[in-house]
C-alpha cells in the first residue's frame, strides 16, 4: 500500500523545508537551510537563485526544478523550446542508452557546444489549454518534464524507454491534472527521466514505496543529456541522435 503523508498540496515554503531536512542537517526550523551550507530565507521573502542552485546540487536536482517547486516564474530564457525537437528526444534516448559511458559523453559535449549559440527561432514556450493543471504534485512532476521539451506523447515514450514505466501520453496528461493518483512505480518513472533520486521526489511528495533500481548509469547520463538538449532545435537533436546512431554501429 502506499502511503500518502500529505493529502493537500502544501504551501512553497513547506516543501522547501521538506527538501532541505531529507539532507538531516538538523534544522532550527523550516525555514533554516543546511547549517554551514546555505544561508537561511529571509521570513515571507521567496528563496534566491543562488540558494535554489545549491540546493539543487545538494539533492541532485536541476535549480529551475527547483523554481517550480518554490512557486517560482521560470525565465523567459529557460522556455526556449522547440516542440519538434522535443518529438525527435524519444530517438535520440533509446541509441543513447545503447551506448557505452565514453560515447555517451561524447554526445553530451556535442549538445553542450551546439546549446552555447542560443537559437534564434525558437520563442519562449506558452503553455497549450491542456497544460493548465491545477496545483498538485503530479502537475509539478509533469512540469518538470515539460522543462525537458517533453511533451505528453514523448514523455511516455522516454519514460519507458528509460524505467519500464509503461503509460499512454493520455495517463501523463491525467497525473498533470490530478486525475491519476501518484504511486511508486510512477514516482520512480518520474525520477528516472528527470535524473533525481527517487528518495528526493519521495520526501517532497510523499509517496513511498519506491525502490530507486533504476538508477544506473545509463539513465544518469540519458537524464543529463536530456537536459543538455532541452534548447536544441529538431535539426541539433537529429544532428546528436545521428552521432548517437554512428558510435553504436
């Protein structure tokens, strides 16, 4: 059975708290940070980049995760998506995760240096009708994929290729608007695909039960390279996934 700590979704500043004491650094109180780390939010002030940054380092999750998590509006700069693209990443993850970590890394650089020049045709992402979800840990967990150019349909596809999670485009539409209930199997989907450790989305959202045997390197590094790629236009994933294509052979 799985056991659900809080039935109502809490306020920004409560799950902060909730991410900083799964570290157990002895927090004076919830709005403390790691002694010795961070330095504490100001009372009733929103949490800095800077601190969502080193806080991301500390729980293995990326900062503007983070900014969703906090309440946070997400830069302009952050939605620079290309919808296309984000139809080509279930490709470029099922010849990524054939590869051997060298090779992986090797289309990590690439994407790294195609993502220096930001692209010139891509404007900041608006949210379609059906991206309105209500306040809820499934919304912030499907939002986290959208950070990745992952829309419904590509993110089923990933997540299965990267967890053996299987589910239709429509059940990840469902859990973004509340209508399916998170459970472990699919918080360990989620985790896989955004790179956190299942533990971390366990104490923010929780929901138990879930194992975390997912976590091999591979789906590390497809993770990162997922988020390396997020700005990348159709044809810079096509130009990745074909090198991906060529050191598998």
């Amino acid at each position: 059975m799985v056991l659900m700590d809080l039935p109502t979704y809490p306020d920004p500043g409560v799950l902060l708290a909730r991410l900083v004491r799964s570290q157990g650094n002895g927090l004076k109180s919830d709005t403390d940070l790691p002694l010795g780390e961070l330095s504490p939010i100001p009372a009733g002030q929103p949490p800095t980049e800077e601190f969502l940054r080193r806080l991301g380092e500390r729980l293995g999750m990326q900062s503007h995760d983070l900014f969703l998590v906090a309440g946070l509006t997400i830069p302009d700069d952050a939605l620079l998506f290309d919808e296309e693209a984000g139809r080509e990443l279930p490709k470029l993850v099922q010849r990524a995760l054939r590869l051997p970590a060298s090779d992986r890394r090797r289309l990590r650089d690439l994407s790294q240096s195609l993502a220096e020049v930001p692209p010139q045709t891509v404007a900041p992402k608006r949210q379609h009708p059906y991206e309105q979800y209500p306040p809820g840990f499934g919304s912030l967990l499907v939002r986290m994929l959208a950070l990745r150019n992952l829309g419904w349909s590509s993110a089923a596809k990933v997540m299965y290729l990267m967890s053996g999670v299987y589910l239709s485009a429509a059940t990840i539409g469902a859990v973004g608007r509340g209508v399916k209930e998170l459970d472990a199997e699919l918080l360990d989907g989620f985790a896989v695909v955004l790179g956190s450790p299942v533990a971390v989305l366990a104490s923010l959202t929780g929901v138990h039960g879930a194992v975390g045997r997912r976590r091999s390197p591979e789906n590390i590094d497809t993770a990162a390279l997922l988020w390396d790629v997020r700005h990348l236009t159709a044809g810079q994933v096509r130009e990745v996934s074909h090198l991906a294509d060529g050191l598998s052979r």
